[in-house]
C-alpha cells in the first residue's frame, strides 16, 4: 500500500513525462496532483450531496407512494441544481442580537470539518490523499468538528429555538461518538493498524473475508456503528437538534439562503462519508473479488466504483430508515446511547481483543476452511 497519492502515480511512467514537464520539480507537482485530486473530490461529494437530497424526496416518495420531483429536468433530476441556484439568490439575513463572527463561522466550520475527512477517505487502494498511519485517528478527530459548528450555529443566533437544537447536537454528537468510536477501534484491533490501508489489505478475496463476518462481535460491531453514526449526522430517527415539530428548524432556524444551504450540503456529504467509513471498515471497501492484484489504473477505477456503491447502499438505507421510523424523544435517544450502545460497544471491544488472543487473529472463515 503506497502511502499518498503521488507515491502511488510515480510508479508509472507517465509520472516521469510529467515531472519533465514541470522541470523536476517533485514538490510542484505534488501540489498540482493533490489540488487536482481534492477538487474533483470535492465536486463528486458536492454532487453526491446534491443529489443526497433529491434520492431523499424520490425514495420517500416511493415509501409513501407519491410521486415527488418530476418538474425539472427528465424525472426531476435537475430538482437538486434548482435548489442551489434558489438558496443562492435568497437574501442573507442574520439576527440584529447574533454574534456576527460566530453566526457566519458555523456552517463553514461544518463545511470545513465533512471536507477535511476525505483526505483519508479510501475510494480505493491507490487513489487515496493520504494513507496515515494513524488515519482512524484523524477521521475521528477532524470529525468532530461538525458537532461544534452544530453548537454555535445554535449559540450565534441568540435564539431559544436554535440554542435548544444546538445543546440538543451537542449533546448527542459527543455521547454518540463513543459508542462509534469504540465500534471503529474494534475493527483496528483486528486489523492490527489504524490506517484504512492497512485495515483494506486485512479483507482481500471474497465477502467472507470481510471485518462484518470476521467474527460475531464486528458482526455486531457494524450494528453499533452504523446506529451511532445516525445519530452523529443527526439523521432520523434521531434528528433531535432540527426537529421542525418542536424546535421550528432547530440550530439552523436563522440561517438563511446559501448559510443554511452549507448546513444541508455538510449533512448529506457526512452521511456520505460515514457510509464510505463503514463500508471500508466492515464491508471491504473498494477491494476487488477474488483477490485481484494487478495494480493498474483501470483496475483502481474498478475499484473506485465498487467503493461507491457498498457506501451509496448504506446511504439509501439511512434514507430509508428516515421514512420508515418515528423520531424519538430526548430521553429515549441519550437512553439508548448509554444504556445499551455504549455497553454493547465496550463489550464487543473486549470480546474482539479475547478473539485476537485465543484464535491469533484467524476469523471464522480462517477456522472452517483452514485460511492462514
């Protein structure tokens, strides 16, 4: 596993016609190939988040059989594109009692804290800003601040219905992280390393290779971690801090045009994100089946593509699990966090590391067939 993307492009030889061209100057061009890299991801999770929100009225549409956009561009396509250009005309209005500097802070700290995640996204083997060592390390560090863009676009606004969705987010983003966080660690166990690369080279070969089936605690481990990680993007049924039937729109009620529109994009890019987390660590990632090693560029695309759709399927199921169960009370949320998640996350921690200990790291699938 090359540990950045330029390591990994100067392996062909197309990288040294390039380094000619820019008069050997390696760091030159790690720089054009790391902006040229950042921006197209960027622009595909933007897309992906725009797009976020048309799946979302489409499929639940289909849950409750209606028909939902069907107006602009063929099936409505375009819905998302319109959308933008709308927020971006409305006017930007911010309450006279605001804090002005922490008001206009907090969602382009939201913004900055989804964006800042990708540099270790793995969408495959090669095509990764950075493999870090400590990569888990990181995403859970840089994460975290959306939790506190959450809180002050509440504070900012100096209103009673955005400070409530502010200490509501607050509130529920730290006590969910740790149950997340002990789901995440798990997993790391068992790879023997915090980098997804290490943790992609652990789950070659075929779907029984994958952490989920390694045994049954990260079989469990999954559960954990996909139900905390809705309830960090704040994701029905656990949207507490926007509960538009108690709170108006929650954090985010004085923000408006495209400032509430950066709130929006960094949920739905999130959701992207943590579904991208989970099928990396449980799911294989971008691996190819089988166990295909030729490392070639169309192969890496390949993978690419395998990546996005394990992460766009857990996204239709956290759109779907929106339509399908009703929001939960404050109680009930902080209850199950830690009364049960918590518990059941510690559990499955110790429980992964006795695995490690007695069967020296082999899964189940190692054990029945005699794997290595």
């Amino acid at each position: 596993m090359n540990q950045t993307l330029v390591s990994y492009l100067s392996q062909y030889e197309f990288y040294d016609v390039l380094l000619g061209i820019f008069g050997k100057n390696e760091g030159l061009l790690a720089f054009v190939v790391y902006l040229l890299f950042a921006g197209a991801v960027v622009g595909l999770c933007a897309t992906i988040g725009g797009l976020g929100t048309y799946a979302e009225r489409k499929i639940s549409a289909d849950i409750q059989q209606r028909i939902g956009p069907n107006r602009v561009g063929p099936y409505g396509i375009l819905q998302f594109l319109a959308d933008g250009v709308k927020m971006i005309t409305k006017e930007d209005v911010m309450p006279n009692t605001a804090d002005k500097f922490l008001f206009y802070l907090a969602p382009m700290l939201a913004l900055v804290g989804v964006f800042a995640t990708l540099a270790v996204l793995p969408w495959s083997s090669g095509f990764m800003m950075a493999d870090l060592n400590v990569g888990i390390f990181y995403l859970i560090a840089i994460s975290s601040l959306v939790g506190v863009s959450v809180f002050l676009g509440g504070y900012a606004s100096n209103s009673k219905w955005s400070m409530l969705g502010g200490m509501r987010g607050a509130s529920q983003i730290i006590s969910y992280e740790i149950p997340v966080t002990i789901s995440i660690l798990s997993i790391t166990l068992l790879a023997g390393g915090m980098g997804f690369g290490t943790i992609l080279g652990q789950q070659l070969g075929t779907p029984i290779n994958w952490f989920i089936f390694h045994n049954p605690f990260a079989f469990i481990a999954f559960f954990v971690y996909f139900i905390g990680a809705l309830a960090e993007t704040n994701r029905a049924p656990f949207d507490l801090p926007e509960a538009e039937s108690e709170l108006v729109s929650g954090y985010h009620t004085e923000y408006t045009g495209m400032r509430f529109g950066f709130f929006a994009l960094a949920e739905y890019i999130e959701v992207f994100v943590v579904c991208g987390v989970g099928a990396a660590l449980f799911l294989g990632g971008g691996n190819l089946p089988f166990n295909v090693q030729f490392d070639i560029i169309p192969l890496q695309l390949f993978q690419v593509v395998i990546f996005m759709t394990k992460a766009l399927l857990l996204y239709y199921v956290v759109i779907w699990i929106r339509w399908t169960f009703p929001r939960l009370r404050v109680d009930q949320l902080m209850s199950i966090c830690w009364k049960y998640l918590t518990p059941i996350a510690i559990f499955n921690l110790v429980g992964n590391a006795v695995w490690v200990v007695v069967f020296n790291g082999k899964s189940i699938a190692d054990l029945v067939f005699g794997g290595h």
